[in-house]
C-alpha cells in the first residue's frame, strides 16, 4: 500500500512539473493544475490518518518558513499601490500554501528515487515532442517548428529530466545501458530545445556536480596500481563531464536560432537591448526607493516594467518589491538553507556514506536559476515542493547510524 502511494505522490509530483507544459503546447485547462494537489491531500490524509506520517524537525521548519512568506506576502496586500488588483496574486499564494501542506504530509524518503524515475519519464515524453516538431519543420533552424512558441516552458520540464537522469548516473553504482540513452537523448532534446538559460543552467549543474563527486572518490593507496587506477578514474569523471558538455554546446550551435541567440547572450547585447535587464536595472532602482516595505503584494509588475501583467524575472527582486526586505530575507533563505545544511552535514562527517542527496539538490538548483531569469513567482508550487525533497533528501542520507538517531527527532 505505501509503495503505491509512493507512486502517486511521485507522479502527482510529476504532474505539476509537466502542468505549464500540458497549457501551452496542448491547451488542458486548470485541471493540470488542481489535480496533482488534490491527489497530493488525498494521499496526506491516508498518510496522517492510517500510517501516522512523522515529519523531520528541520523538514517542518522549513516549510514552516514557507509560510511564514506566503504570510507576510499576503499581508503587504494592506499597503499595494492604489488601483492594483492583488487577487490573482492572493489566489496563487494560497495554491502554493495548498501544495506546500499536502506534499509535507504526503512525501516519504521512499518517494524520492521514485520522484527521479517519474521526471525522467516526463521528460523523455517531452524530448519526443521535441523531435516530432524538428521532424514536422523539416529543419534545424528553429524557426517555425511547434516548440518554438512556448520553447521555454517546454526546456524547463527537460532541463528537469535531464538533471534528474544525469546525476542519477553520476551516483549510482550500476548504470543501465538504457539509461545512458534516455540521459543522452534528454540532452539532445534539451539542445535543440531553444532556451539556452535551461541549457546553460543543466550543464552548470551537472559540471559542479561532477567536478565535486571527482573530489569524493577514494584513492587506493595498497599498491602503486590501485593508487593509479583510481588517480585515473577521479580524472577520466570530471574530463568526461567536460567532453559530454562540450558536445552538447556543439549540438546545440546546430540549432541556427539558439546559435544566434548564445552569441548575444555571450557578446552582452542581450542586457543592452532591454528585456530582461531592463526589467531588472528599473526594479532595482525602485526598490531603493522602498526597500523596507516594498510596494505591496501584485505591485512588482508595474515597479519592473511598468505594466500590471509583467513581472520582473527574477524572484528575489519580485518578492523585494512587493513584500520589501523581510520578503526578500525569508526567500534568500528558503534558497540558501538546502544548500548550507548539505555542507554542514559533509563538514560533520555524515554525508560519507552516498552521494544520492546531490540528485534533489540539482533539481532544486535548476529552478531556483529557472525562477532567477524567466518565470512568475506566484507560481512556484513545484519550487517549494522540490525546496522541501531537498532539506528532507539531505536529512535522510545520512550515515545509517546517524539517520536512525535522527529518525526520533520528529514532529
């Protein structure tokens, strides 16, 4: 029974990652939206009510934190400029509040590989669509082929396959042929997918990843041939890392509109020509000018570019503007504290045993960088539910003894 509750938490999971896909490219309506959050509270409930799920100190508090910012995010609604409806972003607050709460009470350590195969499921369907749409355009320059309209929603549910399937092989043992296909066909696809901040995003993940894990690989010292061979494996991962990520790049230089478009981003025109860091220069220059309170809630689309239905691209500079410093502090930490906990746990010797936690930390990584140039705040359900796999995933893999001593210390 709980392995299958596993399963439908992590497809739900799943869902809501593949949700803004399933709107744009295939026009399903809200359903793609509410569905995994109903799904996620029916499982809560089983979960609280027949096998008394316990959650981990610090998972609480972390979502506890989460709340306290969709709070106070809510409460700066009082002081929103004149003539700005914050009721859309009320609504989306409460849906991540919503989410937030069911997949607290909904996940287990033993969702999590299960998470992993579901997202690279997700993805390797999206990489097919990806094909399909170069095979109907009939060529690679990336114009007129069905993907290029909503390209960027499309590359953030590969950029999320490709990660999971990457550094899943990084730290496993044993290593499937067919998941060497699946992780290279994901790359392929997220190539050719246009949106070259997913694509540099993915491959900054996976080379930190892989130059880090180089570092975690023991050394033989028995024999001159067994200190050799493992000098020799530590080097052949991070030169392999660099050799997979340069023939990305080169694939995805085949693509005539995502060549065009690395170019400008590596010249600087990219920021000199407006767009987003136009949207960026005038949110910063208002935010000095209210930076205790910021504006209020829903104002950050006329403080950035001075219209309602934009947003500034950028969700510590969206939450400064509408809910001020304490906003901003809160968020800095939510992103931050996965990330420090990891190191405080390697500094105490209680990461040593496996390197899986690195999957949940990437993928948490890579929206975070998705949510830092491209997408709306107030719709980062998926963002906090991978924040939370991350602190958990962390907590959990830790040395048996440790995490067996950690296992009292609950909610």
């Amino acid at each position: 029974m709980e392995n299958k509750l596993d399963w439908l938490v992590a497809g739900s999971i799943g869902m809501l990652a593949g949700a803004a896909f399933l709107r744009a490219q295939l026009d399903v309506g809200i359903s793609s939206y509410v569905l995994p959050v109903v799904i996620l509270m029916g499982t809560a409930g089983l979960r609280l009510t027949v096998f008394r799920q316990r959650i981990p100190r610090v998972v609480g508090h972390y979502a506890a934190t989460w709340a306290a910012l969709i709070g106070w995010l809510m409460i700066s609604a009082l002081w929103t400029q004149p003539g700005i409806d914050s009721q859309g972003e009320v609504l989306l607050l409460t849906g991540i509040l919503a989410t937030i709460l069911a997949a607290l009470f909904s996940l287990t350590p033993s969702t999590f590989p299960k998470l992993v195969v579901v997202l690279m499921t997700v993805g390797v369907l999206v990489a097919g669509f990806v094909v399909f749409g170069y095979a109907q355009a009939g060529s690679l320059r990336g114009y007129g082929a069905i993907i290029a309209e909503n390209y960027l929603v499309t590359a953030r549910v590969l950029g999320l396959g490709t990660v999971a399937a990457c550094l899943s092989l990084f730290v496993r043992s044993k290593r499937p042929f067919y998941h060497w296909l699946l992780a290279l066909l994901l790359l392929v696809a997220l190539a050719g997918a246009l949106a070259r901040g997913a694509l540099l995003s993915t491959l900054g993940i996976l080379l930190l990843s892989g130059l880090f894990l180089s570092t975690r690989m023991t050394v033989g010292r028995r024999t001159i041939w067994t200190w050799l061979l493992s000098r020799m494996k530590k080097l052949s991962l991070g030169l392999g890392v660099f050799a997979l990520i340069g023939a990305i790049v080169v694939a995805a230089l085949q693509v005539e509109r995502t060549a065009q478009r690395l170019r400008r981003l590596i010249s600087g025109s990219e920021l000199q020509t407006g767009g987003r860091g136009s949207l960026w220069m005038t949110s910063i220059e208002n935010i000095t000018d209210a930076p205790t309170l910021g504006y209020g809630l829903g104002s950050s689309g006329i403080m950035a570019g001075g219209h309602e239905g934009y947003y500034p691209h950028n969700l510590l500079l969206q939450v400064w503007l509408d809910g001020g410093v304490i906003a901003f502090v809160l968020l800095l930490g939510l992103i931050v504290f996965p990330f420090a906990l990891a190191l405080w746990r390697l500094a105490q010797g209680r990461l040593a045993s496996t390197n899986r936690w690195i999957i949940y930390l990437g993928l948490f990584l890579f929206l975070v960088l998705e949510y830092s140039k491209s997408i709306d705040f107030y719709s980062g359900r998926l963002l906090a539910v991978l924040g939370i796999v991350a602190v958990w995933a962390v907590w959990w893999y830790a040395r048996p003894g440790d995490a067996a001593s950690k296992s009292r210390r609950v909610l």
